[in-house]
C-alpha cells in the first residue's frame, strides 16, 4: 500500500513538473540575438523609429477552397487599423488544385505578403498500417519534403511571387526541413518551437497550448542560417458563444501585453477557415484585437520586412569614442537588407557625427 500511494505522489509530481515546465516554456524570455544595443554613450533601438514591439498578422490555409468574400473582409480589417498582413498560402489543396490568381492579386495589392505553407496540407497514411497516418511534413522523407517545398515554391513563382517566408502545415517541420528551407533562400520560417530544441513543448506535451518565445531566433545549417518566428496562438478558432469570444479576447490581450512589456514579437496566428475568421465571432474579435493592438507603441510589418529588418539588426555593430568633444559613432552591418528608420539615443548632450556603411 505504501509503495502505492509512492508511486502516485511521484506520478503527481511528475506531472505537476511537466505542466509547469511547459507554462515556463511556454513565456520563456531571452535576450534578443543582437550584436549591439548600448553603451556608455549611445543605445541604439531594436525596431525601426523608436517603436517598442512588434505585431505581426498571419492567417493561414489561404487557398483555391478560399471564398472571395472572406479573403476580402480580413483585409477590409486590416486595412481599417492600418496593420500589414502576411498570408500562408496552400499552393496546390488537397494535392489537386492550385491556387488561384485572384486571391493573390486581392492579398498583394493591399501591400500584404503571399507566403508559403506545406504544398497540400494533406496527412499522409502510413504505408503498411492506413489506419495510422502522420502530418504533411513529418510524415515525409528528406528527399520528399525537398520536392515537396520546390513544387509549392514553382507554383506560387508561376503566380509571380516568390516565397521567402514558410510555415509547415500542422506545425510539422523538423530539423530536415529548415535544412531544406536555407537551402532554398527562405528567409524565415514561422512555427510554435521553443528553444533549445528539447525542451518540453507544445508539440511534445499539453497540445493545446501554443508555445512561445519572446524574441525570434536564428536556426543555423550547413547551408546558412533560417529566422524562426514562432506563432502564439489561434485565439479565433471555434468561438461559438459570446462567453467564448470574451474569454479569448481577454487572453489574447493579456498575453499581448506580455510581449509589449518585455518589447517582445507577437505574430498572431489565425486561418481563413469556417472554425475561425469566417465566422462572425472571428471577425469581431479580430477587429476588436487589432484595434487593442493598435493603441499601443508598436511597429506592424509583414512578417517578411520584419524578418529582413532582423537580418540586418541583428547584425549591426557599432564603434562609439570621443574625438576632443565630438562623439564619434561608426555604424557597420554585414546584411544586405537595409535599416531605414534605424533609430539612435544619444546619452549626452554633445556634438556627435554618425558613420554609416547601410
């Protein structure tokens, strides 16, 4: 009996360990991957213009299946506060039909981002048991998803776009597949991973809940370097009631202001799909939210101009000396992408001259 009611308080404590080390996981905070932002004489901001977060939109599951009418509201609503948006399109649904130009030409003449997601969002059945199936990604093998990516990628170069942003359907990339992404000049990809690799997260336990980090990070391969932008979170899908549009609007606020506090990057994950902006309850809370968002200190690029803004930021170095009574500040940065709006705090007040390779 005793070794019994052992084996329960330990099977409570591990579980209690694994709750809150997802939870931990889940708001885990580190520093931002950036060479320079202050010294003694000048803090240089991490965001263009001096803004203090950033919020990125994405909405999923763009495809041929899309309705007009729906792909026309979000953008009526995004278009209302002002915000950028960046769509993740299914080049070819169900592995039959390609998306169509139309849909594309009412994202991009908003100025929003066509970007990449799987090519047909389909699972995949396993070969001998057709009763086990596994997601698109990881379902396939690295030659697969080599093919996979390049076929979805042509599709959506045949509509004149050209890709740099990428998200896995149903979140199932994995190492092989950010290999393939470098390789194939993504510049970032948007998932729910948690870093360091490992760690307990919402892939691995409490599905549910969507992890997150403060600040996107840099994954590195033998073909270069890919942004990670992880997602947090579809705060629209499924709101039946009023109840249930209240309640999520208040955690998505709440959990905004999280990242606001800390000058974090939000990137709200929604779907074009009759569970989520379709319907009425999710339309209002997206007007509602961005509205919030929009009160605030804070910078709303498509998710590809932040990611080649972070290429660049995340990069620069800087030099500051006094030179008699003139501070001297030498600004340098390796990327291609340029830093317009890069915003300078100097500590004191005196002549100063700013050199600039960007």
């Amino acid at each position: 009996m005793l070794l019994e009611y052992l084996a329960i308080g330990l099977a409570a404590v591990y579980i209690s360990f694994l709750i809150f080390w997802n939870i931990d996981s889940r708001y885990y905070f580190g520093w931002p991957e950036v060479n320079f932002i202050e010294d003694e004489n000048v803090k240089i901001e991490i965001y263009p213009n001096g803004l203090k977060t950033v919020f990125l939109f994405s909405c999923d599951d763009l495809s041929a299946n899309s309705k007009p009418e729906d792909i026309h509201n979000i953008i009526e609503t995004l278009e209302k506060h002002q915000i950028k948006g960046t769509f993740f399109t299914i080049p070819l649904i169900d592995g039959e039909i390609p998306i169509k130009q139309d849909h594309i030409k009412e994202v991009i003449k908003g100025g929003h981002e066509i970007a990449q997601h799987g090519l047909t969002h389909k699972w995949k059945k396993h070969s001998t048991l057709p009763i086990l199936s596994s997601l698109e990604f990881r379902g396939l093998s690295y030659k697969e998803q080599e093919q996979s990516v390049d076929k979805g990628k042509n599709i959506l170069i045949k509509s004149s776009i050209k890709p740099l942003g990428f998200r896995t359907s149903h979140f199932s990339s994995n190492e092989g597949t950010l290999e393939i992404l470098t390789k194939e000049d993504f510049l970032y990809n948007s998932d729910v991973r948690i870093r360091p690799e490992g760690k307990i997260t919402n892939k691995r336990f409490l599905g549910i809940v969507y992890g997150s980090i403060y600040f996107p990070y840099f994954w590195e391969t033998q073909y270069g370097k890919i942004l990670i932008i992880p997602a947090n979170g579809d705060y629209t899908w499924g709101l039946k009631t009023s109840i249930m549009e209240k309640s999520a609007l208040k955690a998505a606020k709440n959990r905004f202001n999280k990242f606001n506090k800390k000058g974090g990057v939000f990137c709200l994950l929604t779907h074009i799909h009759p569970q989520s902006l379709s319907r009425k309850r999710g339309k209002t809370f997206l007007d509602s939210f961005l509205k919030y968002v929009k009160e605030k200190d804070v910078w709303t690029p498509t998710m590809i101009d932040y990611a080649k803004w972070w290429n660049a930021r995340h990069t620069l170095n800087a030099v500051t000396y006094l030179r008699r009574e003139t501070l001297v500040i030498k600004l340098e940065k390796s990327s291609k992408y340029p830093l317009n709006g890069l915003s300078l705090d100097i500590k004191a007040e005196r002549d100063y001259k700013v050199y600039y390779n960007g």
